[in-house]
C-alpha cells in the first residue's frame, strides 16, 4: 500500500510551497502534440518574456532541473573560440566550472570567498589580462550561502569590454526584478519551482535571439541544444521530446498569480518581510548569520551552528521535520552552516509558526544557550 504523505511547509530554495491553484492546475492531463497544450506552452514562453520587458530576448524551456538548463545553456553558447571567465563563491558557481570542464567548453575559474561577493576589480584585471576571453559567468544568488552578488558591476563590467554575461538566475528570477538592457545579460538561466513558485520539471533559458541565431552546431548534446530546441518551436511549437506537460500547466498558472500578486515589486516585498521576520527571530533566539546583512539576498539565509555541544543538526532537521516543518538539509558551506529559504507560498505568519516550533525543538534538544 503507498503511503500517505504528510504535507509540510518547506522553507528551501525549491522545490518549495505552491498555492492550491497552481496544484490544481496540473489535475489535466493534455498530450503533448494537442493543440492546446501548445498554445499553452507559447503562452508561458511569451509571458515570460513580458516578465523582462524586451522583445529581443527569446524564452526556451528544457527537460530537466535547472542544473539540466545551465549545462543546456552552456553547451549551446560556447563555440570552440570562446573562453569563459567563471566567478564563484560558493557550490553553484564551481558547478558551471564542472559543467564546462565535462563539455569540454573553455574556461577560466576566479574563486572568491564563500561569505565574500565578487571584486570588480580582480575580475577587470584578468579580462584585461587574457584577451581570449569572450564570455562572463556569475551566480546572481549563490544558494549554497544566499549572498546575492552584484549583477549590476559585473553587467557594467561586460558592457565596457565587450563581453556576453551569461547569468543563473535560478533562485532570483520572479522575486528580485532584473533590468535585461541595463545589465547587458546575454543569457540568464532560471527554473519554475523558484521565485516563480511553480513546479519541478524543467527550466528555461532566456537568450538574445541574435546570439542565439548564431549558435547552431555548437552543442556538444543531442537532448540539450537549446538552438535545436528553439527552431523546433519556430517550425511546429512542439519539444523536441517528451515534455513536461503537467509542470508547464503549472507555471501557467504561477505566472497568472504572479501577475494578480502584483508582479514582481510586489513579491520581493513578500519574500523581504519574510526575510526580515526570519532573522530576527533567529537572532532573538541566539542564532547568528553567516553573511552579512549587505550581501544577503531575500531569497535563502544561511545561519551558524549554535556553539552548543548538545546542538546536532540531523536531529535538529528531522525533529523540525516530524512536526511538519522541512528546512534544507546538509551543510554546503566550508564552515558549518544550515539555510532556511524565505521563498514559496508563505508569509510572515508561516515564517513565526517556523520561528516557534524551532524554539521548541530547541527545548527539547534541551539548548538553553546558542
């Protein structure tokens, strides 16, 4: 017999809390050759777009987590002449640097450290230092920590060499607003069961549509060339291959919510709030933060283990966990840390009910000093 799984508030990066409407959304079952499930594909792709604001940009869906989009993205961009500069200062952004090395792309890695955000000034010396160059790597969030890093530097930095930015946006795209033009991004990866607060299933990738045009026969894949991809939907709107059909009904409908939210100005305030409430509630309780409060981002914060010698973070997890509330499990970081996302369906109440039954793991922990 299948077991009945209990449903939770998940406070992680994604999968997170989706509203009952969007849940509702994907009780349809459409073929992925009807006509209506095409339009709806078009539709998702084209208000997407609406979301950024600029025609010139075209909007790709893909098969797989957004881990399956930034390898998708990479693979088609980079031709055999490029290089491209990597920055990182957390897991996401060596993962671009693994990708690269595994398609065999060309690339350069300028690590910063974890709780530390991009020196515009590190990046410009090697740019000027190696004219083979071509393109520009960041993570807008780092997950691993929650830093938000500044796109609008790097973007400025790009313009004044001439170099393409390719940005992953996983965890900001729909919850922080990003200004395509003024940032100079040539191409920006990001996934529904984020800030859109859709479903797992498959990510996107945003490109100009004159780069793109310019990179066919780059992909080193057969199931991961978002040229292919996207003139497959120029000549019949189908994908190439089994879709997601469930998970774009999904986004339909998130993005429908995200509009009647407000758009984006109005969900960042949400999620700051929820930030906001988060840590300091954190804070009263002992907690302390891994990244200063300059460079956090709204979207995931990262907190130091308590010094507590009776403070053991797998019980901590699955005991928050048995009584219904999920935070993200592992430490990513090099010093020891656990995150708690701020993203998803909820609100500041859901952030105090979290706030308060941590207190009573804490008790029952028997941790009376953090």
């Amino acid at each position: 017999m299948i077991k009945k799984f209990k449903q939770k508030w998940l406070f992680t990066p994604g999968p997170l809390v989706t509203s009952r409407k969007t849940k509702d959304a994907m009780l349809v079952d459409l073929g992925s050759r009807e006509s209506d499930f095409i339009k709806v594909n078009q539709l998702v792709c084209n208000n997407i777009i609406k979301i950024i604001g600029i025609k010139d940009y075209v909007c790709v869906p893909i098969q797989g987590s957004g881990t399956f989009g930034i390898e998708a993205a990479l693979s088609t961009v980079l031709s055999k002449k490029s290089k491209i500069l990597i920055l990182s200062n957390g897991a996401y952004g060596r993962r671009i640097s693994n990708i690269c090395k595994k398609i065999s792309k060309k690339f350069i890695l300028l690590t910063f450290k974890e709780d530390e955000i991009f020196s515009i000034d590190k990046c410009e010396k090697l740019i000027k230092k190696d004219k083979q160059i071509t393109h520009v790597a960041m993570v807008h969030c780092e997950t691993s920590s929650g830093i938000l890093n500044p796109l609008i530097d790097v973007g400025s930095l790009c313009k004044r060499y001439k170099k393409k930015l390719f940005v992953d946006a996983m965890s900001t795209f729909g919850g922080i607003k990003i200004d395509f033009k003024k940032n100079n991004i040539d191409v920006l990866v990001s996934s529904p069961n984020k800030c859109l607060e859709g479903v797992p299933g498959f990510s996107f990738v945003i490109t100009k549509k004159k780069s793109l045009i310019n990179c066919s026969g780059n992909a080193n894949t057969l199931s991961l060339d978002i040229y292919d991809q996207w003139k497959y939907f120029q000549e019949n709107g189908q994908w190439r291959f089994t879709p997601p059909t469930h998970s774009i009904l999904a986004l339909y409908s998130s993005l429908q919510l995200l509009k009647k939210e407000g758009g984006i100005s109005k969900r960042y305030k949400r999620y700051k709030k929820n930030y906001e409430t988060l840590k300091n509630g954190m804070i009263k309780m002992g907690f302390t933060c891994f990244i200063n409060k300059n460079f956090q981002s709204p979207i995931i914060v990262s907190f130091n283990y308590p010094k507590s010698s009776r403070f053991h973070f797998n019980t901590f997890y699955k005991k928050l966990s048995t009584i219904g509330y999920v935070i993200y499990p592992g430490q990513v970081t090099k010093k020891k840390t656990f995150r708690i996302g701020c993203i998803g369906d909820i609100n500041p109440s859901v952030i105090n009910s979290l706030l308060k039954a941590i207190k009573k793991i804490l008790f029952i922990m028997k941790i009376k000093h953090l």
